[in-house]
C-alpha cells in the first residue's frame, strides 16, 4: 500500500518527498468524497426537482460549501432531500478537510514527538 498509512512514533521521520506523495494520495482521496457528495447532489436535485443538469450540480455546489440552497424548494419530497444532502455535506465537507489535513498534522506531531524524544 505505500506510504499511505502512517508510522508509529518510534520511526524516523518520513523523508519529505515521500511526505508530499502522502500528502497527494490524500488529497486525491479527499477530491474523490468532494466528487461523490457532488454526484448525489447533483442526481437528487436533477431527479427530485426537475431541474437542468447544470442548475441541479449548482444547487449541489452551493449546499456542499455552505452557502445554501439557489433554487425555491417547493414540494415535500425536494425539502426533505434538500435538508438531509445539507446535514450530509456538512459531514462530508469536514470530513474532507480532516482527510486534507491528516498527514500534515500528523508529521508535525512525529516531528515534535522524535524532538521530545531526542532530549530525553
């Protein structure tokens, strides 16, 4: 599998190119949840709403940031599935920000760690 999973803390450092591979197949991995959440928005407001496929993928794109719905939800079915893909992008865009961020916090923490070690 690579350099995808982390070290334990009794290893060296990771070399820093072998870091930025890390931190690419994450970043990778975190442009695919962003693409997937994309895609079930994108479909539920296209099947739900009977919008065009580009309004459909801007209402998804603006529920994924946070900013909110474009178009007025008018029916029941579109609400619900309105309210339940923002509670999802919610934890789909968090998600995404941890995965971002996972390697380069934990590097800094074995670096710090390897530093406390070193003068004991």
């Amino acid at each position: 599998m690579g350099q995808l999973f982390f070290e334990h803390k009794n290893n060296k450092v990771l070399p820093f190119h072998k870091f930025l591979l890390r931190v690419f197949h994450y970043f990778l991995f975190s442009l695919l949840l962003i693409i997937f959440s994309l895609g079930i928005g994108t479909f539920g407001y296209h099947y739900f709403t009977e919008i065009s496929w580009i309004d459909s993928f801007y209402n998804a794109s603006m529920i994924l940031t946070g900013i909110g719905p474009v178009n007025e939800m008018t029916t029941v079915v579109v609400k619900l599935f309105s309210s339940f893909y923002a509670l999802f992008s919610g934890i789909a865009f968090l998600s995404t920000v941890a995965v971002i961020f996972a390697p380069i916090a934990h590097r800094l923490l074995h670096i710090l760690h390897v530093k406390e070690n070193e003068n004991d």
